[in-house]
C-alpha cells in the first residue's frame, strides 16, 4: 500500500523545528501584543480591504504590517509538512493511526469551537477565531506524536 | 480477529523484527498483530500467507462478534 499524498521523511525534522519555534513566537506575540515592535509596513495586494479609516479597497493595493502573515505562512506550512511528513518505518498501521488521530482531532477541534461560539462573547471572540486558524492542525499534531510516541515504546513481547 | 502469526513465526524461528523486515511493516505493527490490536489489510494478510506457504485462512480465523 503506497502513500502518495506524504511529504518525504527528510522534511520531517526540519518542519518539526521550524513549527515549533515559529509557533512559539507566533503565541508570544499575540499573548504580549507585540506585533507592532516588529513592523513591515508595505504594500499589499489586496482581493478586499474594508478599511476601519479609509475608503475599502477592492482587487487593488493596500498597506499593511505583514508581520503577522509572514509568521502565520510559516506556522501553517511548517505545520502540514510537519503533520504529513513520512515516518520513519511508515506502513499500513501508522497510516491507520494518521487517519484515526485526524478523524479525533477533527471532533475534538469542532467540539472546542462549538464550545466557544456559544459561550464566548464579544472582542474576545475574534481570539477564538484567530485560534481556529490553526487549532485542528496543532490538535492533530499533538495527537498524532503521542500515538506514534506510544507505538513506537509498544511493549516487544520476543521469545 | 484471531490469528496465528505468533505460532507460524515460531514455527519459521523468525523474531519479530526478522518478519518485519521480510513483508515490510515495522516491528510495533507484528507486534500489535500478534497482540490482536491490528487487523491487517488484505495485502499484508496476502503477503504473511504467501511468506508461511499457508493460506490466508489458517493463520486468520473470525471470531463471535466480527
């Protein structure tokens, strides 16, 4: 049973790292709001813009500190690559654990964002939708690597 | 699902690293086979008969339940 859809096992490492460290710094930012010590001002295609100062802007050019999506970009593709990297040993059982830890992941995350929807009002709902951005994939990747954690220290019962 | 890897491994005086490596599946995944926690797909079942000159329904049986 070959896999096509798996990043190689080589990326796997190297994304894992670079998740973690952007992810990191992605979550310190926004928890000390510190966003605007770090400043790109520049121009930015826009498909919409509805200015809260200004007039909106469509398919056109507006300006914008792409701090924000500059980490944003590198969370969420360090994080699929790092997701859906190859194991090491990857055969039909890890792919029966990928597949139950997303299916898991999947109810979990919806479950959480359900939670808050209904029980979370105001500015602080733009945070859970901030979350939401990545919270199933960070689901998953914790669920995944502790599966994987357990099967790799499964208990070897020789003769 | 039951099954008999365990007895046919012994029988071959394969470890459980040695049938890994002949049907290319990982050891954990024998392990948890023989444990009864994987139920193998049809070509791994295939591979593991052709492997023990058995068919796949001696070394497979259902069981009360499946």
């Amino acid at each position: 049973m070959k896999t096509t859809y798996l990043f190689p096992n080589r990326l796997k490492m190297l994304s894992g790292v670079l998740f973690v460290i952007s992810f990191v710094v992605l979550t310190a930012l926004f928890v000390f709001d510190a966003y605007d010590q770090f400043k790109i001002k520049t121009t930015v295609f826009a498909l919409f813009d509805d200015a809260v100062i200004g007039d909106p802007v469509y398919f056109g050019f507006t300006k914008n500190n792409i701090s924000d999506e500059l980490l944003m970009a590198i969370v969420l593709c360090s994080g699929i690559v790092f997701a859906f990297a190859k194991e090491k040993p990857e055969d039909e059982m890890v792919a029966t654990i990928r597949l139950h830890s997303l299916a898991w992941a999947t109810i979990a995350n919806y479950g959480i964002l359900l939670f808050c929807y209904i029980f979370i009002y105001g500015l602080t709902f733009l945070t859970v939708l901030m979350v939401a951005m990545f919270s199933q994939l960070l689901i998953f990747i914790v669920l995944f690597r502790y599966k994987m954690y357990r099967f790799y220290n499964s208990q070897q019962y020789e003769e | 699902m039951k099954n008999s890897i365990k007895v046919q491994r012994a029988i071959h005086n394969l470890t459980q690293q040695d049938l890994a490596e002949k049907i290319g599946v990982s050891r954990q995944t024998i392990n948890a086979l023989e444990a009864g926690k994987y139920v193998p797909s049809t070509v791994l079942s295939l591979k593991l008969a052709k492997l023990f000159s058995k068919t796949v329904n001696e070394i497979f049986e259902l069981e009360d339940g499946d």
